[in-house]
C-alpha cells in the first residue's frame, strides 16, 4: 500500500510538471535556468534571456508535445498501479 502511494506522488508530481511544460512554459523556463545554474535565485531575476523574450520561438511546440506526454505518462502509470493494486487486493489467490 506504500508503493501505491509513493507511485501515485511521483505520478502526481509528474503530471504537475508536465503540465507546467506544456501550458507555462515561462515559468518552466525560469525553473531549468535555475536548476542549470544551481541557485534558486537565478530564476526570479528580472533579466530575461532572448528564449523568454520571444513567446513564439521555435522551442514552444517542443514544449507542448514534451508535457502533454509526459502528463499522459503520469495518467496511465498511475491507473495502471492502481488496477494492478485493486485487481490484485481481489485475487482469490
């Protein structure tokens, strides 16, 4: 029952994020640069980048399709687990 639980987080957590890529992608750029740079102050300061300037640059489709797969990814793992939990919590066996 912990595995379920710790499966349907990360599952959560994986959806947040792919969601945050698809559909703010700013605010997800802002959190790469900071995990690139290694400070958390490195993404809230007020200089953007040529990336962040232009909102219709070549990367936003990349972006959309990444997080709208890794969102569907998190979707059936998280079904998935909890059919195999369910199904298996039924067993006669």
């Amino acid at each position: 029952m912990i595995g379920l639980l710790l499966i349907d987080a990360a599952a959560g957590l994986a959806f947040l994020a792919g969601f945050h890529l698809a559909f703010r992608r700013k605010a997800a750029r802002r959190w790469l640069a900071a995990i690139k740079v290694g400070s958390p102050a490195a993404g809230r300061s007020g200089e953007q980048g040529p990336a962040l300037q232009n909102k219709d640059d070549e990367a936003a489709p990349v972006f959309l399709m990444l997080g709208v797969m890794v969102m569907a990814f998190a979707f059936t793992a998280a079904t998935f687990a909890n059919l195999i939990a369910y199904y298996s919590a039924n067993s006669p066996n």
